[in-house]
C-alpha cells in the first residue's frame, strides 16, 4: 500500500496544455475518484500516474518515492481498464495469471496467486471458461484479478463500469465496494459517473478543463460545493440555478429575488457580493416543495412531469421564463399547464457570485 501525492503536476501535447497544475494527495489505502465532464483530463491524469503518459512537469510521489521517470511495472501500480484488454484466445485462468507468466513466476506462485484471486472475486466456477463464454461483468472482474494477483501498492481503474448495463453496474459498484474493504489498498477510480463518485468514493476530485475544482468528501462536495460548476456537476437532477438582484447585505447573509423569486434571506457562505449587484441561487431540485396559493417563493407553470414511482420530476416554466426542475419524493400526478407555487428551506440553498459581475469589478 502506498500514498500518492502530484504536486504541481502538468501535461501539455505541442502547445495544447492538458493538466494546467495539479495538486493531490492521496494517502495510504484510500479510494479516490476523479470525476469531471468529458475533456476534463481525468483519464490522462491517471495514465501519468500509470505511467503511460509523460508528465510535462511537476512530481508524482508513489510511496515517498519520486516516479517521474520509471516505468509502469515499476511503479507498483495496477490498472483495470474501460475495455477489460483480456485476450480472448486464453482461459480465464491464463488470463489472470498473465503479469505473472511475464514475470516469470513459478507454476506454483501462479497456481496459488490465481486461486486467491478468483477467491476473492468469488469467481472459481469461471476459470476454465474463455471470454467468449462470460457476460460483461465477469469480463471486468477477470481484468480486476489480474490486477490483484500483481499485489500492487496501487489500484488504477479507468471508467471500468461504463461497457456495462445500468443493473451490472450497481451489481460491479458493490463487487468494487467489497473488493476495496477486504484488499484496502489505495485506489484511484475514474468516472464519469457521479453515482459511482458518490458511492464507491472516500474523497472526490472534481475537474475542469484540466484544474481541480475542489476535493472533498462526495457528502462534503454534496452540501458545501466550492463554486457553481461542482454545485451544478453533483446531484441528479442537475441543481437549479436562478439569475437574482442582492437586494440587501447584512454580514454573511443577502437578501435577494427576482421576477420569479419572492425576497429571501440566504447565506452568502462567505462568498463576494454587494448590495444592488447580481448574483446566482442554486436550489437542488430535491428541497423543493408544492405548497398551497399564495404560500410560495416560486411560481410557475408545469410544462412536463415524470412519475418514475418513489419520486417525481416536473419541469415548470417560471414568471421570467426560465426552466426549474422540481423532485419531489412521492408518485404523485401533475397535468401540463397547471400553475404551481413551490417553496424550499433558504438554508439549504446556494448563493453564488455571477461571472460577469465579478469580470466589471
């Protein structure tokens, strides 16, 4: 097991610079995932820590020890990648023991190594089968205990669960899940996915176009997001956000509205604004609620609604004519074009700086 750390770390193709500086560090038996939109260079920042991609410049530490300029099966890393990469012409069990027929290991090592392996993955029915013969979720477990049988110090997965359909996915999250407390070795997981951030994750990273947004736990980054994007990239359906005036300043809390919005107190979290200025509210659509006339903060009109059974989603088209998502926890019917007034508790809504406000001061 080991601690990985990137200081200052950066990648550039000719002149295109890809990770513009980065930060991290991950300790010893931790689960890490990184998680961003496509382009972001999650999946090329940890091909540097694989060691399939130079790094530009900066460090990467992997155990104490600096690893800028040693190979992958030097670096004490595993990886499992997106398209499993098993050959399709071995079995199983020849598959799984691959790194170690390379590396030269005893018949006996391979045979015990392997049969910990599919232990572990509860996959010894499996190993005289070919890949031809195993559904998607046995091929990815395949790919991860070929990684096990390595012993690394560190795990390295590459969106390993998006060949999959939504079931096996829940199915491989948990097998993962289960994996990470029985081996606690540090991992290091990319995704697209933010329900697998969520769940499998000790701490997130959230990226953009090549920078850090913010780090922290997947509830931390959930309640408390840094900035608009983290706040509008977690959670499902996307936070609302809502063009409003400050129209008061009292210390750490604004008074705001809007055509739509009814005047509200909210908590500025310590974030810059000033009276007369423009700001953007950020309402998950889970805290909203239908109330009865005259008692909301928010009225609009309902242009569609899903009843998915335990929870329903309503899009509604509001005073201003812009679009709010409603999730409300219940099956419960709402017709196209019928008014409805919503309310939700201040103290869990976001205030967030606009971006042409701050650009003219």
């Amino acid at each position: 097991m080991a601690e990985v750390s990137l200081k200052g770390v950066k990648k550039s193709f000719g002149r295109v610079e890809i990770i513009k500086g980065v930060d991290i560090h991950i300790n010893d038996g931790e689960f890490v995932v990184f998680v961003g939109p496509s382009g972001c260079g999650k999946s090329t920042l940890l091909r540097m820590i694989a060691g399939l991609e130079d790094i530009t410049e900066g460090t990467l530490e992997i155990g104490g020890r600096v690893v800028n300029q040693l190979q992958p099966k030097q670096r004490g890393v595993a990886m499992v990648f997106q398209n499993y990469a098993i050959f399709p012409h071995m079995t199983v069990r020849e598959n799984i023991a691959f790194g170690l027929t390379i590396a030269g290991a005893s018949r006996q090592e391979k045979q015990q190594k392997v049969a910990e392996a599919a232990r572990i993955l509860q996959m010894e029915h499996l190993l005289d089968r070919r890949p031809s013969q195993l559904s998607g979720g046995q091929r990815q477990r395949v790919a991860i205990g070929r990684a096990i049988t390595r012993k690394p110090a560190v795990f390295l997965f590459d969106e390993p669960l998006s060949n999959l359909d939504a079931a096996l996915r829940m199915d491989m999250r948990m097998e993962i899940g289960r994996l990470r407390r029985q081996l606690g070795t540090t991992m290091i997981y990319v995704t697209h996915d933010q329900v697998e951030a969520m769940t499998l994750a000790d701490r997130i990273v959230v990226l953009k176009d090549g920078q850090v947004m913010q780090i922290g736990a997947p509830m931390e980054l959930y309640h408390e997001p840094a900035n608009r994007f983290v706040a509008g990239f977690l959670g499902a359906p996307s936070m609302n956000f809502l063009n409003v005036d400050v129209l008061e300043l009292d210390g750490e809390v604004a008074m705001v509205g809007n055509q739509s919005l009814e005047p509200i107190r909210v908590a500025t979290r310590r974030r810059p604004f000033r009276k007369d200025g423009k700001a953007i509210l950020g309402v998950r659509p889970q805290y909203l609620r239908p109330v009865h006339s005259g008692k909301g903060l928010l009225h609009g009109i309902v242009a569609h609604a899903e009843r998915l059974g335990s929870e329903t989603v309503v899009d509604l088209t509001l005073r201003d004519e812009r679009e709010l998502i409603a999730a409300f926890n219940e099956d419960k019917v709402f017709e196209p074009g019928v008014a409805l007034e919503l309310t939700f508790d201040t103290a869990l809504a976001h205030l967030f700086p606009d971006e042409g406000e701050l650009q003219t001061h």
